[in-house]
C-alpha cells in the first residue's frame, strides 16, 4: 500500500499529529493506542489525511466536529469516503460530541466493525 501513500502531506500529518483535537485525543488514548488492532494516528494515504488508520483491517475512523457541518463540508467528506472505499477502504464516522460523551460505546463499535 506504499503507492498510496501522499509524501507531499507528511508535513500536515506530523502537524496534526502534535495538535489533536481534545476528541482525537480521547479516542487515541483511551480507545486506540491499546487496541488489539494496530492503528495509527493522522496517515496521508491517497490524498487525504485520515484521523485513524488501521493498514492490517483497511479500516479508517474519521472524527467530525463542528467544521464538518457546512453543505461543503459534507460533499468533501461524501467524495473523500467515495475515494476510500473505492480503495478498499472502510470508514467509520463518529462526531466529537460521541467521543467524548461515549468513548466505550465509539470503542465497541469500531471493534465490531474489525469483527
């Protein structure tokens, strides 16, 4: 899967990954980072930088807050899913407000989409 890798946004990634989100930072320590699955965190794959990305399962979680809200916002993240799972790739979806309010219950469904 290394062709689909974008070099050009390692820049943003590492950026993003020293700035997560209070929700990113919940999800990553208190659900990702000790999952049996391998995930890692703000990967550039195929043009985009996705939140959470397990190679082994083909699996992306993405976290949408407020900025994802706007018609133009919900036609990217549309394409950008479209694009993904094009690749192969599944997206899971959770907004901020579920992570932090339920980080088990986002927890038990990325698990029951791994299987």
């Amino acid at each position: 899967m290394r062709d689909l890798h974008t070099g050009k946004l390692v820049p943003r990634a590492r950026e993003l990954r020293r700035g997560m989100t209070p929700a990113e930072r919940k999800l990553w320590y208190d659900v990702l980072r000790a999952h049996p699955v391998k995930f890692r965190r703000q990967v550039p794959l195929l043009g985009y930088v996705l939140d959470f990305y397990s190679a082994p399962a083909c699996l992306c979680v993405e976290l949408d807050g407020a900025s994802h809200d706007s018609p133009e916002a919900q036609a990217y993240d549309t394409e950008r899913t479209r694009v993904l799972e094009a690749a192969g790739i599944r997206v899971l979806r959770f907004t901020n407000a579920q992570v932090m309010e339920n980080p088990e219950g986002v927890g038990v469904q990325i698990s029951a989409a791994l299987g």
